[in-house]
C-alpha cells in the first residue's frame, strides 16, 4: 500500500493531475475575472461602432467594434461573440473600454458588466486545483521518499 506503484501512489499521481488541469482551465476565468473587473471599476463609458461581422463556430457570430475614444483619437479594436447579431456595420453601440488599452472593452454600460461568475470559476477551481496539488504531491512525496 506504501510502496511506490501502490494505491497511496497512484492516488498522489491523479491528484496532481487532476490539480494541474483545474489550475489550466482556471486560468482563462481568471483573466476574464481581471478584465472584467478593472474594466467595471476604472472603466470609461463611451461608444463603438459596429466594423464588420463573420461567422463563428456552429451559430455564434463574431462581431468586430471599433472604440470611438474622445476627441476623435484612434482607438483600438475589439471583438466579441454573440448568439444573435447586434446590428449591422456602422452602426453605433454603448461600450466600456479601458483608458489605458481601449482595445480591452466591452458591449454594454458599467452596470452590465457580472464578473462574479468568473469570481466563483476562479476561487472554486484555482483553490481546489491548488489543494489537489499540494495533496497529490504529499502523497507522492511521502511514498517514494524524495
């Protein structure tokens, strides 16, 4: 049981594995977790307009804006993918952008912007990867001894 190849070994080894993959996945929600909120909180509200659209995966639509930053300065360009199209090219939508990257931005006014679901994705996978990992390797460690 104690032996390297036994149950307590096996175990350590799929407890890191299973660590490591919730601490990938993890990662993409806690980058959009941190777009999310800087954007929410230092966020500039303003408008962007609708530059050209192309099909996604299955049915989804991806929809390219262009900040419109004030004092008609170039701004950045941005993407996003929808389940239904928003309008058609030229068209003026409400948007958030962040002052420092413009091309960080989002559809929609501060009060739209939910991050608490990537909150709960990262608090939840990161801790939990985190403690698999720790564990696993315990395990590991203490059953071959390194």
């Amino acid at each position: 049981m104690w032996e390297p190849g036994g149950p307590v070994d096996l175990a350590g080894i799929f407890f890191v594995f299973l660590g490591t993959c919730g601490l990938l996945i993890q990662a993409q929600s806690f980058v959009d977790y941190r777009r999310l909120r800087r954007l929410e909180r230092h966020g500039i509200e303003g408008e962007a307009t609708i530059v050209r659209t192309a099909p996604g995966r299955g049915l989804l639509l991806r929809c390219f804006f262009a900040v419109k930053l004030p004092g008609d300065e170039a701004g950045g360009e941005f993407c996003e993918v929808l389940l239904e199209p928003m309008g058609s090219p030229g068209d003026v939508v409400a948007a958030i952008y962040d002052p420092s990257r413009p091309e960080r931005a989002k559809t929609g006014t501060r009060g739209d912007i939910e991050y608490k679901g990537e909150r709960l994705a990262v608090y939840l996978l990161g801790g939990g990867g985190g403690t698999l990992f720790v564990a696993g390797l315990a395990m590991i460690f203490t059953v071959r001894g390194w």
